[in-house]
C-alpha cells in the first residue's frame, strides 16, 4: 500500500493490514519530497524505529540534478536507527536489486525469515562507533 504522506487516514483503519514495515522514499531531485518525509515521521509510532523504518533514496545517479545533500538524509537514518538505501530506478538491474533488497527487509520485519528479527536485523546494518 502507498500513501503520500502520514497520517494515514483514520476511516478505514479497520481494513488495513497489518503494517509490517514503512519505507520513506526520498526523490533527492525534490526538496519538497524530504520535507514531506521529515514531516510524516512525527506520526510513526516510536516501535517502528525499531527494525520496521527505511530510508529509500531515489535518483542518485543524477549527482548534477541534486536538491538534498546525502548528509542530511543518512543523519536522519543515524537519528532515527534506520537503514538508507541509495538507488537510482530507471536503470533495471539497481531496480531489480534494490526491489529484492526491501522485500528480504519486508520478509524479516513481518517475522517470516527463522531466527532474525526487525531489531536484530538493523543492529547487524548500524555501523559501529569503531568505524
């Protein structure tokens, strides 16, 4: 499911899923899209950040069309404990990469991959202060 923007909308929260991981995309063209991001998070609730949050960075292979400084995005993977993932969509073999990448990530926060969890998971992606 895709929503824009958070808060979701209370009416139909009795159909929803469960919702097992949340991927913040980030157009690095757009200002607006980081800002919309930034935003949004106030309405995650504070379990999430637990192994259930990333940061996807889109068009990164366009290094002259960038409106966000990377160094702000993977602060906000730093304050919030979440994993950054960078790609760029409109080459196939990064898309199909990255596409396998957040559903091995889905498959781990929903508690479908034995002995890994959403909290294990993300500890075993955090750099360590010795780096």
């Amino acid at each position: 499911h895709l929503a824009t923007s958070l808060p979701l909308p209370t009416e139909r929260d009795h159909l929803r899923p469960r919702i097992d991981l949340i991927v913040f995309i980030i157009d690095i063209k757009s200002k607006y899209s980081l800002k919309n991001v930034e935003a949004s998070l106030a309405y995650v609730d504070a379990s999430f950040f637990l192994g259930k949050v990333c940061f996807l960075v889109t068009g990164v292979g366009r290094v002259n069309d960038c409106s966000i400084d990377t160094n702000a995005v993977c602060k906000l993977g730093e304050v919030y404990c979440s994993p950054v993932l960078f790609c760029e969509l409109e080459l196939e073999g990064i898309r199909v990469s990255t596409a396998q990448r957040l559903l091995r990530i889905l498959q781990i926060c929903a508690g479908h991959i034995p002995g890994v969890s959403a909290l294990s998971f993300v500890s075993l992606m955090r750099k360590s202060d010795d780096d």
